[in-house]
C-alpha cells in the first residue's frame, strides 16, 4: 500500500506576508537602510503607488560599487530589477518555482488582486521544501526522524 503524502504547500503559505515598498524616487540609502532594519534582502518597488518592481541588497552593490560610495543623486530606480517576476497569490507553487529555476531568479513579488502581499525567494522555496520533506517522512516512517539506518555509508 502506497503511504498519503502531504498536499503540496501554496503559495500563500510558504512566502514572505511583506506589505511593505519604497518608492522608485527614493534615495537608496532609504532602501538599504530599510533592508538592514527588517533584516531583508528583496524589497518591492512602487512608483506613484503601483508597484513597478524590486530592489535586492545585492542590485544596490552592484550599482555602489566595490567602494560602496553613496553617489548624492542615486535612487532606487537607479539599482531596481527592470523586469521583475510579479505572479498572483493563487497561481500554483509548482509554476512559480519552475519559472524561477529555469530563468535563474532568486525571487518573485507575489500579489493579491493586483496588490502586493508579500515576497517569495528562493529562502522561501527551501525553507518549505524543508517542511515538505520532513511531513513526507513522517507519513512514510510513522514519525521516524528520516536518519539513514544503512550503515552502508559509513565504510570509505
């Protein structure tokens, strides 16, 4: 007999709830004073309101460059994604995952009618891969802590 395996985690379970945005217009230091204080990587972008796309500690590097000198007119717009991945909060985990794999993208803004709701990385993805797993075991073992009893691999 074949043992139940756990549903497949959605999306709205497994990202980052993050109603939070800094303005395009808005000096980065804003931003990356904004990411140290939450202790986040990935922030979204809004222009007059809409959200247009997302800023990353390392976009804001890489625009400072190795000196990491504050130019007096750098904006968020100036280090921002330009073609971030937005998807609905609805769309399935599985989709949004292979999307993010096979374009080598470390993150998606992630919407509920139209409005942020929060942010899904790839942290996210293995934290509730994690999850998942260790669920699927437990079903499998009947609460069996997953560790390999072959000794098999001790021997070199």
């Amino acid at each position: 007999m074949r043992p139940a395996v756990k549903n497949t985690p959605r999306l709205k379970n497994v990202m980052t709830p993050f109603p939070h945005s800094v303005d395009a217009a808005a000096p980065i230091e804003k931003a990356t004073e904004f990411m140290r204080e939450h202790k986040i990587r990935h922030l979204p972008v809004t222009t007059r309101g809409a959200l247009t796309s997302l800023v990353t500690d390392r976009d804001i590097k890489l625009v400072l460059g190795p000196d990491f000198a504050y130019p007096r007119d750098l904006k968020v717009r100036d280090a921002m994604v330009k073609d971030c991945y937005i998807v609905d909060i609805t769309t399935p985990l599985n989709i949004v995952l292979r999307h993010m794999a096979e374009q080598r993208i470390g993150s998606a803004i992630v919407t509920r009618r139209g409005k942020l709701a929060g942010v899904f990385t790839a942290n996210d993805a293995c934290r509730a891969f994690a999850d998942y797993l260790e669920d699927v075991q437990s079903l499998n073992d009947g609460g069996d802590d997953g560790g390999d009893d072959d000794d098999d691999d001790d021997e070199a």
